[in-house]
C-alpha cells in the first residue's frame, strides 16, 4: 500500500510539473495586445483553459505577433508531453 501512494504522488506531482511548464510556454507564445489573452492561460481541474473568446481567433493566425496554431505547438514544445488531443475550441 505503501509504495503505491509514493506511485501516486509521485505521479501527481509530475503531472503538476508538466502542466506548470506548458502554462509558461502557452504564455509566453501568447500574442500580446492588451494582455487580456496572455492572462487568460489558467489551470482548473487539470486542464489548461483560456476562456477569452478570441483565442481561437488569434490561434487561427490572426495577429503578426504569433503564427497560427501557435498553442499547439506551445504544448508540444514541452518536454514529456505526448500529443493526444488538444483541442482548441470556442467558447461562441
């Protein structure tokens, strides 16, 4: 019993650490004009969420800052993550 709560949390922990990586990432690829995008980056339940409705827009290659489909390659950018899913939605 043991050893399988250390799998657990050792699982848990890792799984905290990948998430706070693609975060930054996420962030820092996030065209910025009023920062509102940027600041939308946030973690609930284990997901990485930006609920500000133009995003998928500016995924799409809308602004010159950052080129289209920029979140995904964020996410990939990140080391140990496996790509299965992202998904880029709307919220519209």
């Amino acid at each position: 019993a043991g050893i399988n709560r250390k799998i657990r949390a050792e699982a848990k922990k890792r799984q905290q650490e990948t998430l706070d990586k693609v975060l930054v990432a996420l962030k820092e690829a996030t065209p910025v004009d009023t920062g509102a995008a940027r600041d939308g980056w946030v973690v609930e339940d284990g997901v990485i969420l930006n609920k500000v409705e133009y995003i998928d827009v500016l995924n799409g290659g809308h602004s010159s800052q950052a080129p289209s489909h920029f979140v995904e390659k964020a996410v990939l950018s990140v080391p140990g993550v496996v790509p299965n899913g992202i998904i880029v939605e709307t919220t519209r």
